[in-house]
C-alpha cells in the first residue's frame, strides 16, 4: 500500500493482540485477530468503516486430540477462498515445539447460514488435498508431506534443497497419479561424499520399492547432476510415496 482515500478509523477491537486481518464473503466483512488469550476472534460488519460487532472466537489456542500444539503462545491467521472453498492459515508450534519455530497451518474455514463463521476444526492432516501430483514433471524436493530426519537450504540452482540426509531419512508425497505406470525415475542430486541411494516406495519407509537410483559422489555439495533410473516394479494409479 503507498497511499490511503479517506480518513483512518480506530476501531474497538476487543482483546487485540496484534496481527489483524481483513476478509469479505458475500455481503459481510470479516476482521479478524489474535487476541490476549492467544486465541483467534473476530468481527463483523455490513461495511468496512462503520458499523463492526464482536461475534467471539473462530480458532481457539490451537489444541490436537486435547493437547496444546502451540506452547500456549500467540497465532496469527488468514483466510482465503480457492475454487470454491474457504481455508483458514495458522500457525502452531506442533513439529517444533519451540516458542520461536512455528510451522503453517491450514484447515477448512466454513460458513453458518447467517453468515457468521463455524469454529476452525484443527486436524492432524489439514486441509484435503486439492489435487494430484504429477510425477511425470519436475516435483521440488522441498515438497513435503511428511518427512524424517532431513533439513532444507538454499540451492545454488535456485529454489530450495533438501539436506542432511542419512541412513533412513525419507520424504514424502501424498496423492501422486502414476496412470498407467512409470519406467524411470530421475533425481537432480549433489554429494561431496561417496554418494548414496535414493528409493522411491510405497505408503512407508518399508512399503513396496519402486525404483532405485544410485547418486556418486559429485565434488561437492553445490555441485549438481541428474541421475536416473529404471522402475523395479509396475506401479500405476495415485499411490502415496
């Protein structure tokens, strides 16, 4: 924003913490913030300048199958409509469980019939996945559904990378259509070891081998190159990996 039309209003936000945000749907505006409590509230109006009245909290202190996911410190939130369907981002400190690391998330946000919002349901897998992935493009490594043991960095190709790998670690992909199968798989690696082995399997860590890719040592750890591999057994149809 470089310039403003009109004269600030304050408005009497009960509770406010910090970080308000501002979203319309339909015909009603919708302020919304964190609050002293560390909870998410909210208020509506007829029109952005006048006329808001408190209607209570959209997101309590986010809490998973009755644990406090985060340290009982402060969220902030946005909501957003794509395609149709209204989403609420937060944050939470449920992989971290560090006051300073927070994580993303995302859950559906919905509607009653007289326009006010239902309570954010917080779930362990999110918001439904909107689409499949296409493992016949370029897939980022850094796209992660779950994962263990690995880091992310800067890459020197642009982009981010995924780092610290070991023995075991693994990364993973939900919802992935393979069609009607696949016969190679390519990986852009670097190693300034001996290398290692990347295996692509299903459902687990454990589950059905797929294909396996030997990745040398390059030179260096921004030293990239592609490596590739044939498929070791048909895989076809959305498969997680």
């Amino acid at each position: 924003m470089k310039s403003y039309s009109g004269t600030p209003q304050k408005l009497n936000t009960p509770g406010s913490f910090e970080g308000p945000f501002l979203h319309k749907y339909k015909n009603k505006y919708y302020l919304s913030y964190p609050n002293t409590s560390n909870n998410i509230d909210y208020m509506m109006s007829d029109n952005p300048m006048t006329g808001w009245a408190f209607k209570g909290t959209v997101l309590p202190n986010p809490t998973l199958n009755g644990k406090n996911i985060n340290t009982y410190n402060n969220s902030h939130e946005s909501m957003i409509e794509y395609k149709g369907q209204w989403y609420m981002f937060y944050h939470d400190r449920r992989i971290s469980n560090a006051t300073y690391k927070r994580n993303a998330s995302v859950d559906l946000l919905k509607y009653n019939s007289d326009g006010t919002l239902q309570k954010v349901v917080v779930t362990e897998e999110g918001a439904p996945q909107i689409k499949k992935f296409n493992p016949f493009d370029t897939i980022q490594a850094e796209t992660i559904w779950k994962q263990q043991g690995i880091k992310t960095d800067f890459c020197n190709e642009g982009g981010v990378m995924v780092t610290n790998i070991s023995n075991g670690d693994y990364t993973s992909l939900k919802g992935v259509d393979f069609k009607e199968g696949f016969k190679s798989f390519e990986v852009r690696a670097s190693s300034a070891t001996s290398g290692g082995t990347v295996e692509v399997r299903l459902d687990s860590p454990t589950g059905t081998l797929v294909a396996s890719c030997s990745v040398t040592g390059t030179g260096g750890w921004q030293n990239w190159k592609t490596f590739t591999c044939d498929s070791t057994k048909n895989c076809t149809g959305v498969k997680n990996v």
